[in-house]
C-alpha cells in the first residue's frame, strides 16, 4: 500500500528577482499535517540539441559556467525566451546561434527535470540531423568554441565520466538509441 506522500502549497512568495531565475518561498502542508517551508527556483525552461551529421559526428560547444568554475562540453541548449515559447523553435534558434547549423529533420528526445529538489526547469531535447551548416550568432555575452567529435567517442566519454553535463549526457545517449533504431 503506498502512503500519502503529496505536500500541500498553502503560499507562495517571490524573494529574490534575478536575470535568469527567480526564487520563491513556499508555505506547504506536509503529508503528516505539519506545516513546513521550501525553496523554489522558478526557470523559464530551456531547448537542447544534438545535432548528428551523415558520418555520425555529434557538434557541441565548449564554454565556461561560472556556477561551476569551470568549461564544460556540452550539446547546444539555451532557455526559452518568452513564457510558452514554441520548445522546438527555441531549440532551433539556439542551434543556429551556437553552431551556424540548420537541420531538416527533428525528433523530440525528451524532457528532463534537471533538480527537481530546488528548481523547476524542464529541458526539453531534440536530435536533429540533415545538417547545413551557415553563420553563427551568439548572444553577446556568449563565449563559446564549436567541436565536432563522433557519437561513439562521446558516449566513450560519458563511460569514462569525462562528461558531466546531465543534458548532454541523457541528449547522446538517446540519441544513440534513436539513431541505433
């Protein structure tokens, strides 16, 4: 038999306004009755893409995140620019702006959580292949190199632990099933 394990938002409250995120206060009820408080971090959501040529060779970008201090290789991914943005036209946009690429097909992935805990971004990922390639606009604060490197050697990678982007991570791996199929 499986318990009550739901808690109960009784009220919410907006803290802290930043540029990316915003951070609210949550009054809940826990399953118990007790009341309690939580933290949320309110994300517009973001779109990534992996992007697979004819060879099976997988562009990413290299770029520093300061949360983390440090550069990480990654799938192209950007957040949603408007509330209700169209998830297949943002990952779109954010793979002409990092890579110069545009692809002909596309398949919806998935959708990640990515920290349920605290935040509630929804990543959603889409493999995109039939690849052009053309200019690259990156936002203005975007410092980032392109790379190219095969499928299987990037899932080498991700055994190794040499990966730790969770996005880029779950985007090749069903990316290889999907291409696999």
């Amino acid at each position: 038999m499986n318990k009550i394990i739901e808690e109960k938002i009784i009220s919410e409250e907006r803290v802290f306004t930043g540029g990316l995120v915003k951070v609210n206060r949550l009054e809940v009820i826990l399953p118990d009755g007790k009341p309690a408080a939580r933290e949320a971090v309110r994300h517009p959501g973001a779109s990534a893409v992996v992007p697979v040529d004819e060879n099976g060779n997988v562009t990413l970008v290299k770029q520093y995140r300061a949360p983390i201090a440090d550069v990480l290789l990654e799938i192209p991914a950007g957040k949603l620019d408007f509330p209700g943005e169209d998830r297949l036209e943002a990952a779109r946009r954010e793979l002409r702006e990092e890579t110069g690429f545009i692809a002909e097909n596309w398949v919806h992935l998935t959708d990640i959580v990515t920290t349920p805990g605290f935040c509630d971004e929804v990543i959603s990922i889409f493999l995109a292949t039939g690849l052009t390639a053309g200019d690259d606009e990156p936002d203005e604060d975007e410092f980032l190199n392109v790379v190219k490197m095969p499928l299987t050697e990037l899932l080498e990678m991700a055994d190794r632990g040499e990966l730790t982007d969770s996005k880029t991570l779950i985007g090749l791996m069903l990316a290889a099933r999907k291409l696999k199929a």
